[in-house]
C-alpha cells in the first residue's frame, strides 16, 4: 500500500497530466508559498529588532554615563542592517511558470547566499562592540578609580596612556579571540531560525527525491 502512494504521489507530483496533478502541486505550492513568506517574516523581524535594541542600548548606555560607548555600538548594528541591505539583494522569485521546485530551489540558495554574507559581515562587531564597551568602562568613573587604585598599590605597573599594559593586553587577547570565533558566535545568534530553514532543506530533499 505504502509504494502505492508514493507511486501516486510521485506521479502527481512529476506528470502534470495525472488526474492527482492538480491537488499534489497545490499543495507544494502552498507549502512552499508558506515557508518562503515565513522566514521572510522573520529576517525582517529579525533586523527591525537590530535597530530597535541598538537604539535602547544606546539610551541604556548614556544613561549609564557611557554615551560614546553606546553610540558606537548603535551604528554599528544598525549600520549591519543598512549595509546588509546594500549588498545583499532581495529575492527575486524565479519565472512565475516554473514549479515550486524551482521556487524553492531558488529561495534556498538565496537564503544560504545570504546567511554566509551576514556571517561575514556580523562576525566583526562582536570584537567592535567588545572593544567599545572595554573603552568605555576605561574611560568611565568607575573605571577611571580602578586603575587609579591598582597603579597607587603597584606603583612599579608598566601602563600607557595611565592604562596599565596587562588590562590592555587582556583586552587584546580578548578583542582577538572574539575575532576569531566571530563566525561560531553568529552560528550561535541564528540557532533560533534553525529549525525554520531546517524545514525548508527538507522540503526540497523531499522535492528532489520525488524527483528522481
């Protein structure tokens, strides 16, 4: 039985011409409609919230007496947004006559295209954002005091600028670290679209497999 109605529905799905043609391709054609619009959906939701929550965190910072920190992460951030916008083109579906195979096919490949342009775009703001809040903090009161105590009880500290080497040392270390593990970060950032674009490879596996 079960061959049966994979046979049918491979049937429909491949012969335009077979009586279940018609209910088969409209499915996939919802299907496939549904997803698309979905992730759509969400990466505009996704860079509205960028904007949004630099915009915040730069009140939060100034109010916190770091106003140049949060105004350098605020451009950053939104700057992603306009710059993703820049160089990364909207999807443009293919001809309206093809199948939704085709549409799909397209899509992901589009979607793949722009989440490894994301990625290696986004992976520098962490180091940059790091870098503004550890100048920030330096700069700070607070900060200013904490240094100012650790020189009075070592007064032999190597430091420039009044900043002593090995809090500028960490920070380096620090800055390339996340520098360098800014790609696994962003991996990390996106794990809750997973599970969306996971639906979307397995439709077009199962697309395909219907295919051969």
């Amino acid at each position: 039985m079960r061959k049966t109605i994979e046979a049918t529905w491979r049937e429909g799905f491949l012969n335009p011409d077979a009586l279940v043609a018609p209910k088969v391709n409209d499915l996939y054609t919802r299907k496939s409609t549904h997803i698309v619009e979905r992730i759509q959906r969400l990466l505009h939701i996704n860079q509205i919230a960028i904007v949004i929550g630099s915009v915040i965190m730069w009140a939060l910072l100034s109010a916190g007496g770091l106003p140049y920190t949060g105004a350098i992460m605020c451009v950053s951030w939104s700057g992603l947004v306009f710059v993703r916008r820049l160089v990364i083109a909207k999807f443009v579906p293919p001809d309206s006559s093809l199948d939704s195979y085709h549409y799909l096919k397209g899509f992901q490949t589009w979607l793949k295209n722009r989440m490894a342009r994301s990625r290696s775009l986004q992976r520098h703001l962490y180091p940059i954002t790091f870098i503004a809040i550890s100048i920030g903090m330096v700069a700070s009161k607070g900060g200013q005091q904490f240094i100012h105590a650790i020189v009075e009880r070592n007064p032999g500290i190597w430091a420039i600028n009044g900043v002593p080497v090995a809090i500028i040392a960490v920070v380096a270390v620090t800055t390339i670290v996340l520098e360098l593990l800014g790609g696994v970060i962003f991996d990390f950032d996106v794990r809750a679209y997973r599970h969306v674009f996971r639906k979307l490879d397995e439709m077009v596996a199962e697309m395909e497999e219907l295919r051969r």
